[in-house]
C-alpha cells in the first residue's frame, strides 16, 4: 500500500484487498487514458483517476494479450499551477519500475531538486519523438503526512525589500561560482559563515522560527522527501469523493518556490491562514512541460 494515500483522505488501516478494490474501480472507469512505449519497448498505460478537486490517484501498468489489465503499480497525485522553476532538468529512471525522477539544480535552493514524475506517459511519448528534446519547466507539487501551522515573522515593508534583494544577489553569486567565479566562492563562504554565527549567537535566546523565515531541505532517506518550511499564499479545503474526508491543498511559497501541498486535515496541526506558515515533511512530485509545437 502506498503510504501517502493518507494524504489525500484514504485511511492508513486499508487492506490489500481494498486497495485492489480501489486500483481495479479506477481501471474500469478512469477519468483520462495515457498510451506510450516504455523505455524497454513495451507498452506503457497512466489510468488517471480524480479523487477529489486536484488529487487523485494514478494506476500504471500494461495490457495483456486477452484484454485484461495489469497494474504494475499506483500513486496518489495532487496537480500543481503555474511554473515553479525553469532550471535545466534531468529525467532519470527508477530501477525497480517504470517510473522516473526529475532532476535539477535550482539556485534558488542551492542544492540539487530531485522529484518523483508525474507525466510518464507524456514523457516517453516526447522522448521517442525527439530523444534530444529537453523539459522547459516543472510544475512541482506535493503530499505531506504531517504538518503544523506557524505564525508568521513580523516584518516591515523595508525588512521586505531587503530580504529579495538578498535573495536575488545570492542568486548571482551562486550562478557566478557554478562557472567557477572564485571570488563568488570565496563571497559565498564567508557569507554562510557569518550567518552561521549570527543565529548561533541569537538562538541562545530566541525561537528557531522566529529566525529561519522558511526553509527547504531533505528529510529521511528518500531523496525525493523534503522539510519545509513556508508561507501560506492560499488554501482550499476539498472532500474526498469515496471516502468524505476532508484534505487541504496548501500554496506554499518557500525559497521563492512556489507549489501546492495536500495535506489530510486529520495531519495538518493548527488552522491555515493566508500569511501564516506551514511546516511539515513533504514527498515531492512534479509536472514536467514541454514546448509548444
């Protein structure tokens, strides 16, 4: 069973039958087909079902020669909006299965972003098409298990400016040392080590969050599970169509990255409100776009 059905209103005591209950329910009738080659030349079928407004779960699998269906595996889904980043991406394959991971190094984290794909079918048919053609964007997204609410740092319109100033001349210094500027280097360094000491020296005497604005971070083993920590932008409270659970799709805007986070309302730790701050553990997806023909 996978774990973050949870977060878009299943319960966590479902039973194997259950979810074969579910998978086969969402076979017979889904709301969207996609067709393709899998990269061992096999046929390659995504069965979308939408399971509330914005998530849903996707089955994967093949069809066998009498007709009949074969599920290699199933995910739960929430679809993000927008573009999120526009930085190079990679797409390399799980090797268990027929799933796949986007990859990029977004300076805005400064570390590398790595995501679970959503679009495989989409993928496999651009990339038999053009093998040479690249993503232009990811639209990013996410489920969380857990989270809380947090009130958010008070700042002034001054404070405001400064911290995107900040942001975007760190941005510089980071493009400028990934071409080997050392004197970016070198800036970078001293930077991290300045504030290094500046919070070592505050935190004696005051809340962790009442320093750290937001954060973006890897949790646990998985590579694609994220700690976050960011500004609530919007928010919507939606019902599971089986189950009549109740999830909240989450705006978050962290590291001025933008994406959408759904959460069952049972996991989520205080009441969210735009301008407030969610904090929780994270398993990335991602929407990869392509360019127009």
């Amino acid at each position: 069973m996978h774990s973050y059905l949870r977060a878009i209103g299943f319960q966590n005591n479902m039973k194997k039958s259950d979810i074969e209950k579910l998978t086969d329910k969402i076979v017979s009738s889904p709301d969207r087909i996609e067709v393709s080659e899998d990269s061992m030349g096999n046929e390659f079928v995504e069965m979308t079902k939408e399971i509330a407004p914005g998530a849903g779960i996707r089955v994967c699998g093949e069809y066998a020669e009498d007709g009949t269906f074969h599920t290699e595996y199933y995910y739960p889904y929430v679809e993000g909006d927008g573009i999120t980043t526009q930085e190079q991406i990679e797409i390399e394959k799980h090797s268990e299965k027929e799933s796949y991971a986007g990859v990029c190094d977004e300076m805005k984290l400064g570390v590398t972003l790595i995501f679970y794909l959503q679009n495989v079918a989409e993928y496999l048919s651009e990339h038999h098409r053009n093998p040479k053609m690249r993503p232009m964007s990811a639209t990013l997204s996410a489920l969380s298990l857990n989270g809380k609410i947090i009130m958010p740092i008070s700042k002034n319109e001054k404070q405001i400016q400064n911290t995107k100033k900040n942001s975007q001349d760190r941005n510089y210094l980071i493009a400028a040392a990934r071409e080997g500027d050392e004197d970016a280097i070198e800036t970078l360094t001293l930077e991290d080590m300045d504030m290094y000491t500046t919070i070592s020296r505050k935190i004696q005497k005051n809340d962790i969050f009442s320093l750290v604005d937001t954060y973006f971070m890897p949790y646990g083993v998985e590579c694609d599970q994220y700690s976050v920590l960011g500004e609530i932008t919007e928010f919507r409270l939606v019902t599971n169509d089986i189950t009549g659970e109740k999830v909240y799709i989450l705006t978050i805007l962290c590291n001025e990255l933008t994406f959408d986070v759904c959460i069952n309302e049972k996991d989520l730790y205080g009441e969210p409100q735009v301008g407030r701050r969610f904090k929780g553990s994270i398993w990335l997806q991602g929407y990869i776009n392509f360019p127009e023909e």
